[in-house]
C-alpha cells in the first residue's frame, strides 16, 4: 500500500487575492491571474475559459455582494491529471433579507452564473458563517 501512495506524483500551487469592493478591479484581478497561471504552467487550453470564469464570479461578488471579498486560486497536479480549482468568498447578499430581484434586467445581470456553469466540470456555493462562497473546477488530463 505504501508503495502505491509513493508512485502519485503531486504537486499542488495556491495563490490568494483580496479583491477591492469596485467594479474596475475585474480586468486588474484577470491580468494577476493570468500571470499566476503562466507561472504554475497551467495548460493554455483551460486558462481563457479560467480568466473568464474568474471575471464572472469576481463581478457578482463585487456588484452583488457585501465586501470583503477574496479570490482563491488553487492548481492541483496528481499524475497526468490537473485541476484548477476557482473559488470567490464574499460576506453575503447585499440585498436586505426578504428583499426582491425585481426589476434587475436579465439582460444585464444573471448570465454569469450560467456561463460559469457551462464552463464548470464541478461547480457550486458554499454558504458559511463567513459569507458564501462561489466555486467551480476544470479539470485537465
């Protein structure tokens, strides 16, 4: 058994972003994570789909949600088979409790959820006594 444990080659890289709570802090936030990504060798084929995941969930935790916010990169190696794992915490809603998206033009707010969704080989929300937490992987072989 011990044996086999050693034979995974892993390795594992993590990068940490607050975010300012201003909505021009989208294309600065890309730009870092697309020199983060060069830097860990991620595979060009997922990285636009990551920059574009990654534009998405920063947006809706900077439009929708209550600062502080912090994004969180994780890239994942074991054996030929990589993961890039998203992740964007923010303290919540910044609707009042009971309030309504009534009125919110679908056709300006609502598609990045269904974007990050398409993209997503995992995806999901995490809500926690800190906030809620909005993630999504791609997955590489």
């Amino acid at each position: 058994m011990a044996a086999q444990l050693n034979t995974l080659l892993r390795e594992a890289y993590e990068h940490v972003c607050p975010l300012p709570p201003v909505a021009g802090a989208v294309p600065a936030v890309r730009r870092r994570v697309r020199a983060t990504l060069a830097d860990w060798q991620v595979s060009p084929e997922i990285v636009e789909d990551a920059l574009l995941m990654v534009s998405e969930l920063v947006t809706n935790a900077i439009v929708h949600a209550l600062p502080p916010a912090m994004l969180r990169l994780s890239w994942v190696r074991v054996e030929d088979r990589c993961t890039l794992h998203i992740e964007v915490t923010d303290a919540g809603s910044a609707l009042p409790a009971g309030a309504s998206r009534v009125g919110i033009d679908p056709c300006e707010h609502g598609r990045g959820e269904m974007i990050v969704h398409a993209l997503a080989d995992r995806h999901g929300i995490r809500v926690h006594s800190g906030g809620v937490t909005r993630w999504a992987d791609l997955v590489t072989l």
